[in-house]
C-alpha cells in the first residue's frame, strides 16, 4: 500500500553513490558539500522530496510515531444555539522521517533547516470535533534536524463542536474537547503522542492567550483512547479544555439593574396605600422592567433555559403580584369608605387578636393607623369571649352591623384597619417570597 521500497528506483542509485563516497553505514545521509558557499543544495534533499507521497518508513511493520502539542491562543466565542466553540490553535507535530540525516560536522555545523512544508510527507492529523475545513494558511514550513526529525507547526482556526450547558448562565463553566486522530492511517501506520506534558500545555496556553474576552481557560486534561471503527482501530488523543465565563459583563447589565428594579418595587409598598400613586407607580416599574428585559435579551444565550431566564421571569411575576396586591388593597379601601358592609365577628376579633398590644404585626407605616385614636379594644361590641364560644361562629351569618352598636364611622376605621393589616400582611409574605425564591436561585448558582 505505501509504496516507499518500489518508489525508490533511481534514487537508490544516487543514494547508494553517497553512501560510498561519504563512508558511513547510512544507505540515507545527505551530501551537503557546497553548502557553505551557495547555501543549501536542493539536489541533496531531492531524494527526500521526491518520497513525499509516501509514508517515510523502513519497515513498513512499524509505525510512524507522531508526538502532538498545541497551544490555544485565542478563544474567540461560544454559539450556545449551534453548541460551538471557535478557537485558535497552534498545533505542533513531531515525527521522525528515516530519509533525512546529515553529518553537522560535515555541513557547516547546521543543526536543523527550515524546509517547505509542502515539499514532505505530512501526517493527516485533524481534529474530530472540528466542524469547519481546515483554514490552514499554505507556504508554511517545517524544522528538519540532522537526526531526521521533522517539526511541523501549524496556526488553525477551529471551530469545534461542544457540549454546552448553559443552565448556570452566566456562572458556567464549559468542558470543551479537542480530539486529535489521524484520518487515514490505522494503529499499524501511526501512533500518537504526547510532544509536551499537559500541564505545559496548559501554561504557554495561559501565558500565550489574546483574548480578554469572555472567557477563561480554566484548565486542560487529557485522554487517549482508541478509537474502532469496524475493524480498524485508530489512535488519538483527546483533550479536555475547560473554561470559564468571565460574568461581570452579565452581573452589570442583567443582574444588577433587576434586582434595583425589584428592589424599588418592594419599597413601594411604603407608599401608604391610600394615596393614588401606589399602582401607577407599579405599573411604571412593570413597564419599565418589560423594557430593560426587551433591551437585554441579546445578552442571553439564544437557547435552552438558563437560570437567569428563570430569575427574570420570577423579578416580573413577583412585579406583577405586588401590583395586584395593591389593585386588591385598593379595592378593599375603596368599599371600606365608601359603603362599608357589615363586619363578622370572627373577623372583628381576628382584627382586634392582631392589634393587640403585644403584637408586632400591624403597626407598620400606615397613616390610617392614627384615626384609630381609640384602638379596637375600646370599641363596644358584643365580644365577651363566652358569648363568642357559645354561639357557632359563622362568618355568614354571624354580623356586626349598624344595630349591634357601631356607627358607620367606626365600622369604616374597623374596614380601614383591616385593609391595613391586610396590606401589611400582604408585604410580609411577598418579601418572605422573594427572599426564598432568590436565596433558591442564588444557591442554585452557587453549586
Ligand atoms: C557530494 O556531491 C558533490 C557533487 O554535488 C560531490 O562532488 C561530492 O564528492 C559529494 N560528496 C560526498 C561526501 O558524497
Ligand atoms: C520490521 O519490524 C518488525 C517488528 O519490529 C520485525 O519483526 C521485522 O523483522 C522488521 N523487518 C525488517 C526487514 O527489519
Ligand atoms: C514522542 O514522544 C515519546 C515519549 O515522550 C518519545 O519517546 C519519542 O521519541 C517522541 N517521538 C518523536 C518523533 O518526537
Ligand atoms: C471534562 O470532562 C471529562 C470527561 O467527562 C472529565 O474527565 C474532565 O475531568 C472534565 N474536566 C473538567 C475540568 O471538568
């Protein structure tokens, strides 16, 4: 199949020629006589140049060994939607091509020679995640040593399909892979390697990269299994490339500005609830939220459901409660003074049990509050407890009205005072929802 040994007619003869006049026991050294007053020969690798379509190989039984490396020196974006990443690596490849040796001693103590890649036998390495042509720039070269090793380094654009898990946007994390194989040749024609060790990759990778961008290489793993693709068995090598989300773009533009918004919102429960601008001023903060989350949807991945899509959507229903709570309120304000109906007795001695004393709960800023200069346990009513126990207490039946003692005026304070601690009541549980909901999701986040 690699042809190398038949190929080689006519220049087994030069080969052969050189060996005889140079006198060393390789059938494949390379004369460079001349080389220090008109540069390189190109006759003395021509041999080698002309071998290029074959695997350079002895014996065929063993395999080329091609060590691998690369360094990421760019991450340049991540499509959740399309769960790719692009990147830019400078992929190194080292093997060893048996046809190319000289005596430094004898060639003006040259070491190694930059030759065009183009003109030698390149290994077919790609990269398996890799969804793109390869955008290799052509005209490169490759370092040839006098032991016949060839360093091939290559710069390449890769974008390269990832798993992405945008669930803990903008906190995540993502675990990218770059899978090298060859395309072509099986474990019998090729092996790989490691050309450095991984944590070396890891720090030129650190060291090297432009970008300041988004993300942040975190770290790099590795892994080699082998690959079988019906009978054949191919060697590659996988690599792990975590990085991180740099969020603080996300926590000034998202984060910050909604939790301001939601903030405000649970302040303007403070506005008392009898002055008109309660609810207009809710709607404006509704409003205004519907605008900033219009404004910043290009921030958010454009798929799946991340967290913070979780968290938008619980600041609006939250927004949204706190607004009917106040329609709610308002309403009830508005029959209190108004036409006031009747009071149970069961909710009369909740009302009076919740602003006793030594209760807390009632006695936030509400201006109602003054006009209940006598507080409800001066008001006549028939509320001896026996009478309350002895009779079944239904709150349909049951009434306080106009007959049972009470003026309008104090029936209005009784409904006012309601509507207050109803209010209060209201807020408490709203805060207490918001604070669990967001601890939820700040605690979510933080896993
Ligand atoms: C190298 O090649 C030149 C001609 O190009 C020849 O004159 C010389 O003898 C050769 N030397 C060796 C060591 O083969
Ligand atoms: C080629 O390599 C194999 C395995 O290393 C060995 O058994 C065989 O003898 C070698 N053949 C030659 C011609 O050197
Ligand atoms: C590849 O790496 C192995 C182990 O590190 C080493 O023994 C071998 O010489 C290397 N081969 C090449 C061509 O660099
Ligand atoms: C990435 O995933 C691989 C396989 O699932 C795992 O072995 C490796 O530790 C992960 N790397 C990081 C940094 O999480």
């Amino acid at each position: 199949m690699e042809g190398g040994w038949p190929a080689r007619g006519g220049v087994l003869l030069c080969l052969t020629v050189s060996l005889l006049l140079q006198g060393r026991g390789d059938a494949f050294t390379i004369n460079c006589s001349g080389f220090d007053q008109h540069g390189v020969d190109p006759a003395a690798f021509q041999a080698v140049f002309d071998r290029k379509a074959f695997r350079p190989f002895t014996n065929y039984s063993i395999p080329t060994r091609v060590n691998i490396s690369f360094t990421l020196s760019a991450i340049l974006g991540v499509d959740a939607q399309l769960q790719l990443l692009t990147s830019f690596l400078w992929i190194d490849l080292v093997w060893d091509n048996p046809f190319i040796n000289w005596n430094p001693k004898e060639c003006v103590g040259i070491n190694k020679l930059t030759v065009l890649a183009e003109n030698l036998w390149l290994p077919d390495i790609f990269i398996v995640e890799s969804m793109d042509v390869d955008q290799t720039p052509s005209g490169l070269t490759a370092y040839i040593s006098s032991e016949g090793r060839i360093k091939y380094d290559k710069p390449m654009r890769v974008t390269s399909i990832c798993n992405l898990d945008i669930f803990y946007f903008p906190f995540d994390q993502q675990n990218c892979t770059f899978t090298f194989s060859s395309f072509l040749y099986t474990v019998d024609g090729m092996l790989l390697g490691m050309d450095k060790e991984v944590w070396e990759i890891t720090d030129t990778s650190r060291n090297v990269i432009r970008t300041q961008g988004e993300w942040e290489l975190l770290g790099i793993n590795k892994a080699t299994p082998k690959m079988s693709v019906g009978n054949n068995l191919y060697d590659q090598i996988t690599f792990y490339v975590a990085i991180r989300r740099r969020p603080s773009l996300y926590i000034i533009n998202l984060l910050v500005p909604s939790s301001f918004l939601v903030a405000i919102d649970a302040l303007s429960f403070y506005l008392p609830a009898e002055s008109e601008n309660r609810a207009p001023f809710k709607i404006t903060l509704l409003l205004g939220y519907n605008v900033f989350l219009l404004m910043m949807n290009d921030l958010l991945p454009a798929s799946g459901t991340p967290l913070i899509s979780v968290y938008f959507a619980l600041c609006l229903s939250l927004m949204v409660v706190s607004l009917l709570e106040t329609v709610f309120i308002t309403h009830l304000l508005h029959v209190a003074t108004t036409q006031p109906p009747p009071m149970p007795r069961w909710l009369h001695s909740l009302l009076l049990h919740c602003t006793g004393p030594g209760r807390c709960c009632p006695t936030a800023p509400h201006k109602g509050n003054k006009g209940l200069g006598l507080t409800p346990t001066h008001l006549p009513g028939p509320n001896e407890p026996g009478e309350l126990a002895g009779k079944e207490v239904r709150p349909g039946e049951t009434e306080l009205d106009g007959g049972s003692g009470w003026t309008k005026a104090q029936l209005v304070e009784l409904w006012v005072q309601f509507s207050h601690v109803m209010d209060t009541l209201l807020f408490r549980l709203y805060l207490l929802f918001m604070a669990s909901s967001i601890l939820t999701v700040i605690v979510l986040w933080n896993t």
